[in-house]
C-alpha cells in the first residue's frame, strides 16, 4: 500500500525521469523541500516495495509498476488542476489545493472529475454558464456581505 508520500515521491521521480532522463537523489530532495538523508530512506522503501531499484551511488530506475504509478499519480495531479482550472480557482491556489487533495479522492470520485472536465472541454458553452453562474453568486454574496439585500 502506497502511503501519501510515497505517492509524492513517485510522482516526483517519473517527472525529473521524463523531463531530464534520469532522478538523483539531489534533485529529488531539491524539488520536494526535503532533505538527502530523507530521500534515501524513501529510495529504501520504494526498492524494498519494488517501485524504484535503487543503489547508492548508482542511480534510480523506475520498475515497471513504479512508471505506472508515478504516470498515474501525475495523470491525477494535473487532472486535478484542471479541475480547479475549470471552476476558477486562483492559480496561486491551484498548486496548495492539489497537494491536499490528491491523496485523499478515491478512483470513483477521480473518474467523475475527469468526466466533467472532459464534459467542458468538449461543451465550452456550458462552460460559460458555468462560469456566469459562480459569477452571480459571488455578486450575491458580496452583496450579502455589504449588508444590502438582494
């Protein structure tokens, strides 16, 4: 069973993998805030749960059903943002949102977000109403907040 960590990790690995061809642990530590020390024990338990082989001073690969997961956890991260996209929330929100999120949705709920995305992507005018509708109701609500009734 793959812990919320050991999701970020993979997610991590698989992108420096596919944008630079290859993962070190520095880099890793780089990107996810973290300390050296914390990602080799990461790398430990990724290889003993055979998602990564890893060997100090030699480098990390991704074993089969590392890549498939860390595709899949990416797959989810930027579906998630679109998701956010789509209903307007701020991009300096985005990236905060998803990384509470991500972890916690199950496939089912994440297979209905994906749907409604796709459902706008391929109806723009729905969309729009969409769009003018939360529009109104943050007109409503600041009228609210104003003390004027509406």
């Amino acid at each position: 069973m793959l812990t919320p960590s050991m999701e970020d990790y993979l997610e991590k690995i698989y992108e420096l993998m596919h944008d630079k061809g290859y993962a070190r642990v520095s880099d890793i530590a780089a990107s996810l805030e973290v300390q050296p020390s914390s990602v080799t024990k990461m790398l430990q338990k990724l290889d003993e749960n055979h998602y990564v082989t890893y060997e100090k001073y030699r480098g990390i690969l991704l074993t089969s059903r590392g890549q498939r997961l860390g595709k899949l956890m990416k797959e989810r991260h930027h579906m998630l943002e679109e998701f956010l996209r789509v209903l307007g929330v701020p991009e300096e929100t985005i990236h905060k949102d998803v990384e509470g999120i991500e972890h916690h949705v199950s496939p089912n709920t994440l297979q209905s977000l994906q749907a409604l995305v796709l459902y706008f992507d391929d109806h723009p005018e729905s969309l729009k109403g969409l769009q003018s509708y939360t529009a109104q109701l943050d007109v409503e609500s600041s009228d609210q907040t104003d003390g004027r009734a509406t």
